[in-house]
C-alpha cells in the first residue's frame, strides 16, 4: 500500500505507540487522583503539556488538551464570542475554512452573532485589506486557518494578526495543518488561539489542544469536573496525551528534516503529474504553501472514480478533505477559488508524511496517468469534449 492522504491522518509513529502503551495497562491511575498512580498519570500528562510549550515558546498553563481540532477551535470561537457577546456580536473568518470553524460561525449565527466571511483569490489567499475594510467597531474575533488542508495555501496570519492587534481584536487560526510543517513561535506571532490535532503529526486520534495566550479569558463547552483550567472538563485522556506529546518530542528533533524531504517529494508530484497527465489544473499557490500537499483538479472526471482507480493499485489517495469525502457536493475550498462545479468535482489531493518515499512517488507517476486515461475513455464528459475540439 502506498499512502498519500496524511491530511487526512498520519500513521501513528512506533515510538508514540511504545510511549502511550503503558497508559493504556499498567498505568491506568486517574490524573486527578492523590495516591501515587494517579499522581503518575498527572506528571505524566503534564510533562507533555510542557513539551508542547516548549515547542511553541509557550507558557505550559497556556496549553488546554482537547479531544481534537474541532474540539478546539469550536472552543476558542465559541468561548470567546460567549465570553465578549456584551461587547459585540461580530466575528470574521474565511470562505475556505475547515469546517469545523465553519459550522462554529453558523451555529454562533444562530444565536444571533454576525459572521463575515471573508473570499479568497484563485490561490487560495485572503487579503489583508479585505480583512482591513471588514473590521467593524463590534469585531471581537477574527479566526483564518494557518495552511488549508485541501489546497495547502499559507494565509498571510502574521499580516492579519497585525492588523487584528490595531484594532484590539482578538485572532484565532487553526494550525492543524501548519503544525509542525511551519514554524510557530506564540511570543512572536500576533496570534491569540491557536488549534491543532496529534493525529496530524504522528499522535494519535482523539487527542488535540488549544493554545490560549494568557490572560485571555474563555467559557468552556463543557462543564464538569474543572479539569484543563475549567475549560475542558473530563478525565484526561492520558494516553492520547502522552503519545501527543511525544509525537512533539519527534518534531523537535526531526521534524525540520521530515518536511524538507516530504516538500521535496510533494514538488516532483506538481511538476510531474502536469506534465504526464493532460488538462490538469494545480490548486493552491504555487509557492506560499505547505509542499507535501499536492492538488489538482482533473478535468473530464470525477475525483472519486480516481480515487476507486487508484485504490484498486493499491494507492490511498483523498478529493478534497477527509472530513466531507461522503459529500456528493464539490468542495468549498474549490469553489470559492472560483472553479466551476465540473471541474472542482475532479478534485485529487495527495498529500505526504514521514514514511513517504521516492520509490513510491515513482509508482504514483506510473499508475496515476493510466488510471485516469482509461476512465477518460469512459467519460460523456471526455467524449463530448473531443466532439468539441477542446482535447
């Protein structure tokens, strides 16, 4: 099996799966517990809450362990718009946001909030001066993902952070896909929130956390215990939350290296698939983007007759993001590229991880240019097109 979707989910990398074992058996102490197992599985989770810290020049008390991205951000747009509904009711973000933002801003509409949401360019980037004229008197939130997990765009967070910080607003971005792909240093950026997700980076699923610079003040989504400073009430996962950390543990020492080889191996996939496969379009900027994300849109196709080519060669591949694959609907993303529905229905993302290598890009190159030729001859679409002259 050759696996290109770690967009999606990464493997889970041995030496986080030897790190969490034991609290997955012998170590099974409650961390909130005063005898010496439980105070085990405290220290434990903490010292992977200052691991995470360390990693982002944080305070370790700044670090709230969630169940996930989602859980995440829906906590900082949520706790947040609860927290400042007296002082206004406006929140901005991006057309292009994952949908667990997305979902947050409507729910918060619902509820009587004013959403904004901010258009993109043909690659994906929102503008500062977009961000600019849209800031209102009653903004309290601004929330622009780091990388787009479908295109893999880097948006501009240090510029619209900026101009967040003028207008004393606050500024969250969803980091899942930047994490540990991009530096992230809090103390430098103009970033309030931040969100991200182990499974990601080699961690495990069902773990995350959220960055909350102090002194920022937020209302938990779920009441409880107290645990996590109050805003995430529950037993710690401890086990997921070991393995997180570790997986950040990884990073610091190989994670430089990791995103250079897999970027080197996501640029030959954009070069070379235009080049072999005809009428192609690449999605994304071409440059301010996270490389081991490589995305097309395949004209006189359907993404997904690809994906089912591709897996029959034993190639895991994704169109558009995991998290909506069931959805007859195009992506969002391409859409508010200004990609017609036609085209953005061929969508192909491949995306690269740690365990990705040369031999398998060799194969991709081989198999791919194959699969879609033949489901070509098999297209209305296809046949119409050559009926017209256009191919």
């Amino acid at each position: 099996m050759i696996y290109l979707d770690n967009a999606a989910t990464t493997a889970v990398d041995p030496e986080v799966r030897e790190a969490l074992l034991p609290y997955l058996t012998d170590e099974y102490g409650n961390p909130n517990s005063i005898y010496e197992l439980g105070r085990r599985a405290r220290r434990a989770v903490e010292r992977s809450r200052e691991t995470v810290a360390a990693y982002l020049k944080a305070d370790p008390s700044e670090i709230i362990f969630t169940g996930g991205g989602s859980e995440a951000d829906n906590l900082a747009i949520k706790g947040v718009a609860s927290v400042l509904r007296d002082k206004g009711r406006h929140i901005i973000t991006s057309t292009i946001e994952h949908h667990a933002v997305l979902h947050a801003c409507k729910a918060l509409e619902r509820d009587g909030f004013r959403v904004t949401y901010l258009p993109v360019d043909e690659h994906g980037l929102v503008s500062p001066e977009a961000l600019r004229e849209a800031l209102a008197d009653d903004t309290i939130l601004v929330t622009i993902m780091h990388a787009n997990n479908e295109i893999g765009t880097v948006e501009p967070i240090e510029e619209l952070g900026a101009l967040c910080r003028e207008r004393g607003v606050l500024f969250h971005t969803d980091a899942v896909q930047s994490f540990g792909k991009l530096p992230l240093d809090v103390k430098a950026l103009p970033v309030d929130l931040l969100a991200a997700s182990a499974h990601k980076f080699h961690g495990p699923k069902g773990v995350g956390f959220l960055w909350v610079r102090r002194g920022l003040r937020l209302h938990p989504l779920i009441d409880g215990g107290g645990q996590e400073r109050g805003l995430r009430s529950g037993t710690e996962n401890v086990a997921g939350i070991v393995g997180l950390g570790r997986a950040v543990e990884l990073l610091s020492q190989q994670g430089a290296a990791d995103a250079e080889r897999t970027s080197a191996l996501g640029r030959r996939l954009m070069s070379a698939i235009p080049e072999r496969v005809p009428h192609v379009i690449v999605t994304g900027h071409p440059d301010q983007r996270l490389h081991n994300i490589a995305s097309f849109c395949i004209r006189f196709i359907e993404g997904e007759a690809i994906l089912l080519g591709l897996d029959a060669e034993g190639i895991c591949a994704s169109s558009g993001s995991a998290c909506t694959s069931g959805s007859l609907e195009p992506s969002h993303v391409l859409l508010a590229l200004g990609l017609p529905h036609e085209i953005a229905h061929g969508s192909l993302r491949l995306s690269l991880g740690r365990e990705n290598t040369e031999a398998e890009i060799d194969q991709v190159l081989e198999v791919l240019p194959k699969v879609v030729a033949r489901l070509r001859e098999m297209s209305p679409l296809w046949t119409d097109a050559r009926r017209r002259g256009e191919v």
